[in-house]
C-alpha cells in the first residue's frame, strides 16, 4: 500500500497514456457507456417520480359518499357522524351543490361552458371522505352497511392501476440495472485485456525487472475507473439536463400533477450513478486483468 500511494503519481500518468494510445475505441466505450448509463438513470428517475406521486395520491385519497334524497340535515349529520367512527377515516366534509357544480367548471377550464347548456344544477350534493388507501377495503365495506347511502364513489381502482405500472417500473428498472451491470463489465474488461495485449513487451518488461504484479495492474484498474466514471459523468449531465427541462414543460402544460423536487430526484440518481460506474469500472478492470498472465 505504501508503494501504491509512493507511485500514485506514476499509475495516474500511465493511466493517462493508456487511454491516449488507443484513444479512438476508448472514445467510443466511453460514449457507449455514457449512453448506457443515460437510459438507466431515465429508469430510475421515472420509478422515483412514480413512486412520489402515488405516495401523495395515496395520502390525499378520498371516496365521495352520495345519500339518498330527501335526508333531513340531521340524518346527514348523523351519517356524517358514523363515517367518522369507521377505522382509518381522515375528515370528513359535505360539499354542497354549489361547490360540487364549481369545482367541475375548474376542472373542465375551458370547456366550462358546456355547463351552461343544463337549466338546473345537475350535480349533487355528497360527502368527502379522506381515508387511509391501505384500509380501503375495510372502510367500503363499513361504509355499504351504513343507511341512508345511496352510492359510493372511490379512485381505488386508479390507484391500484397506477401501482402497477410502478410495479412494471420495478420490474424495468432491475432489468436495466442487470443490463447495464453485464454490459458494462464485458466493455471495460474487454478494454483492458485489448490494453495488456497491446502493451505485453513492455508489461513482460516489468515483470523481469521484478515488478510486483498489483504494480502493473493499478495503471489498468484507473483506466477502466475513467472510462466508466467520465461515462457516468455524461449520463448525469444528459439526466440533469433532461429533467430540469422536463419539469418546466410538464408544470406549465399540468400543474396539478404532484411532482417529487427536480434537485431531489437529480441528486438521487446522479448519486447512484456515479457510485454505480465507479464499482462497475474497478470490478471490469479486475475481469480485465485477471487472466493478464495468459497473454
């Protein structure tokens, strides 16, 4: 360790040179990683992002409970009353036939004006439930055995939809993961085996000057670090560029939509890939280097 440290100057240099000597095909891996790298950041940013939106969904969910006509105010109350009881229910709120028409006419925009085409209110008064998600199931079924419950309207099955495309985005993203694992080891390692030949004079050289082995293999182990690491390096730019510019177009087209923070999700996946490229680069060059006595 002492020499490694003594020399460190000397494996920075050689290293270096390795990576001019045949700068054309590093080049290309390096792109080629870089490219890699990119696609499972976009991966992992949209589990991130999937993944935050659900968990507000599933914090903000609700059910709207309609009564049947003609209940007097004090058997709303009392209905009211009982929904709160039931295990898991958050507040509870009766939205009348005002509110209700209103919030369809900022919810349809633009097109509010085909409202106007209705003489009367066609909306009905109901009453907003926030629940608890994982306890939906318990609270519908108390719910469909209160009276005076006419119909219940629930985004259960939405969430659920939305949960599975998560769980496909799981499924991606550690396939991604594998993906870029294998392909990179092979790259790398196929580099630095491509280096040992290209430079086995002066490698046998060293050896019969009494080199030790992990003296001729550091050089080898940075170049594949850089190259995996400059790669990494690449997909972060791209990934930062990408989101920041994604996020502006999606806040102004729909604003509503519950976003993670942009600097939260670029500093999680750029963490992860820098750390990821770094560990893929030393294991690569250690693929390379491990059968250099064969050459």
């Amino acid at each position: 360790m002492k020499n490694i440290v003594y020399n460190i100057g000397y494996f920075f240099s050689e290293a270096r040179t390795l990576l001019k000597i045949d700068l054309l095909p590093n080049m290309l891996s390096i792109i080629s990683i870089g490219l890699i790298f990119f696609i499972l950041a976009l991966v992992l940013s949209g589990w991130d992002i999937m993944n935050f939106t659900i968990d507000i969904i599933e914090r903000e969910a609700e059910i709207n409970v309609y009564y049947k006509e003609g209940l007097s105010h004090e058997d709303i109350s009392k209905l009211m009353d009982s929904i709160k009881s039931i295990e898991g229910v958050g507040a509870v709120e009766m939205v009348d036939e005002e509110e209700s028409y209103s919030r369809m006419k900022d919810i349809l925009g633009d097109e509010a004006h085909i409202l106007e085409l209705f003489e009367d209110n066609p909306f009905s008064p109901f009453i907003e439930v926030k629940i608890n998600i994982s306890e939906s199931e318990s609270i519908l079924n108390r719910l469909h055995e209160l009276e005076n419950i006419d119909y219940i309207r629930d985004n259960k099955s939405v969430i659920d939809r939305l949960k599975d495309i998560v769980s496909v985005f799981k499924i991606i993203g550690l396939l991604a993961v594998a993906a870029v694992g294998v392909s990179t080891l092979m790259v790398v390692s196929h580099i630095i085996r491509q280096g040992i030949y290209n430079n086995r004079d002066e490698i046998n050289t060293l050896k019969l000057l009494g080199a030790p082995q992990i003296f001729i293999d550091f050089p080898f182990l940075l170049e594949g670090l850089f190259l995996t690491l400059i790669g990494g390096f690449i997909a972060s730019t791209m990934i930062f560029i990408l989101l920041n510019y994604g996020y502006g177009q999606v806040e102004m087209a729909i604003p509503f939509i519950p976003l993670p923070s942009a600097d939260s999700v670029i500093r999680e996946v750029v963490m992860f890939i820098i750390v990821t490229s770094g560990i893929l680069g030393i294991v690569g060059s250690l693929l390379g280097v491990a059968n250099q006595g064969d050459n």
